[in-house]
C-alpha cells in the first residue's frame, strides 16, 4: 500500500472513532500540573500535552500547552519531528506543530500526569512547533482536526482567565487608533486561517477581540504589576498607545472585522 493511500486509510478511522459531542472525563487521582509535564488529556482517542510555560495573572495560572498524537503516520510531518516514546505504557507519540492554552484548573482535573521532559526534548518540541507549517494536505487536515477538538477547552480556558482579570473601573481606557493603523490591517481580511481565533496571549498579555455592528475592538489585559509604570503599546511596529497605566485594562478601537487575528500575537508588541 503506498504511503498516502495509508495515510487516507488512518484518517478516516480516525474520523468514524470520533463523536458529535465529545466529553472529557476526570482524572480518579489529579495531580498538580507543572512546567515541562507530559500529561494525558482524557479523551478518545487520546490527545497529549507537554506544558511549556506558565503564566502567571492575580494567583491564576495558565499554561502554554504542546500536543502530541499517538497518530504517527497522520503527525509526522518532518524528519525532525520530536518523536516521544513511553516505555511504560509502549506508546510512541509525535509532536503537532500548533500551541493550546490551558488553565491550571482544567489540567488538574482532566488531564492524567506521565512523567517530565528534560530540558533538550523540550527544547527540540518547542523549536519544532515554532518553525513548522501546517501542511495544505491530508495530514494538515488532520491536524486541523484536532485543533477543533481542542479548541473548546483553548478558548474556554483564555475567556474564563480573561475573566477573572476585569477591573471594578467603570470605564476603562478607551484608545482611538489612527485611520492609517486602521486600514493597514484589511490586508488581512484575505488572510485564510487555520481556525477562527479572536482570543490569544502574547509575552506579556492576554487580548481579546470584541466583534460590534460597524467595527471590531481590541481589549489588552495586562500585569497587575504594570499599573503605574509608563507601557508603550505597539501594532505593525506602530506606537499606539503610551503613557502611564492605570489599569489592567486598554481597549483600542477601531478595527476592521476580519474572520481571524492571530496575526496580532506577533503584530501586537507591550514594552514597559
């Protein structure tokens, strides 16, 4: 059997042990999760997550999550491709090239503790995942696949952590971006995206987009400890907004409606 041919028979067994609604079960004995954890998430088929950073917000964490797959034929995409073998379990996984937030609360309950990885097996994940495409094939279509399975506890986790962040300010500061900065962004509107994102984290914010009648929002959640520092906000290497914060909160508007703006975890840059 050729190599595709099997890689399209693996697919579609992989599609029928799929259900319309899928549940997580939890963990009988939860554990902590921690930085660097290999950790099961209870679901089937199974799906894997290696926690590479932790972020820290009022005493709540969320952790930047790596997946892999038992799925080999459909994850290998590259030579390279970090390859994890659990001799306790003889399982063999493959990293997938797309990153999830988790919240701390989500993964003690739902997610079963492995084992850790040392720190160059992390290290060869985390350059992997940053340097590879997902491929306009049938294993890319897979991983899509999985990014919609989880895409329910990623974004269910980053709104309900967002949250928790809202401020008692009544009004929040509220920043006019210039026309040009504006427009420079319907660029974008032919931008095809992987799946829908409106919520993301940077290095040192968690945003969201908020979709009104004419136009879009950006809202920037930011370090408690920022408040009363002077913060320059940057999009598309365009000054924004500068001066002292006096909240954890900006919202920056207009924007033009776009179907997806993960763009802005590299365009949207906070210097304190």
């Amino acid at each position: 059997m050729l190599k595709k041919d099997l890689i399209k028979e693996e697919f579609l067994s992989y599609k029928k042990c799929l259900k319309k609604e899928e549940k997580i079960l939890m963990v009988e004995k939860p554990k902590p999760p921690k930085t660097k954890d290999l950790r099961e998430l209870q679901l089937f088929p199974p799906l894997y997550v290696v926690l590479v950073d932790k972020f820290s917000y009022y005493n709540e964490f969320l952790y930047k999550a790596a997946i892999l797959t038992e799925e080999i034929e459909l994850g290998w995409l590259t030579p390279d491709a970090p390859i994890l073998k659990l001799d306790f379990t003889k399982t063999v996984l493959v990293g997938l090239p797309f990153w999830v937030y988790l919240e701390e609360n989500f993964l003690y309950k739902y997610s079963r503790r492995l084992g850790s990885l040392k720190e160059n097996e992390l290290f060869k994940l985390v350059e992997y995942v940053e340097k590879t495409k997902i491929p306009e094939t049938l294993q890319g279509e897979y991983i899509r696949l999985v990014m919609k399975r989880l895409a329910s506890y990623n974004t269910a986790s980053l709104l309900e952590y967002l949250e928790k962040f809202e401020t008692m300010e009544s009004f929040p500061e509220i920043i006019q971006l210039p026309l040009l900065i504006s427009e420079s962004l319907e660029e974008y509107k032919i931008q095809k995206a992987a799946s829908s994102k409106n919520v993301f984290k940077g290095k040192n914010f968690l945003a969201i987009i908020e979709m009104l009648p004419e136009y879009a929002r950006l809202i920037v959640y930011l370090p408690q400890e920022y408040i009363g520092k002077t913060i320059s906000v940057w999009i598309k290497r365009q000054k924004v907004f500068e001066g002292e914060l006096r909240q954890d909160k900006l919202i920056f508007e207009p924007l033009p409606k776009l179907l997806d703006y993960s763009f802005l975890e590299e365009e949207l840059n906070v210097q304190v």
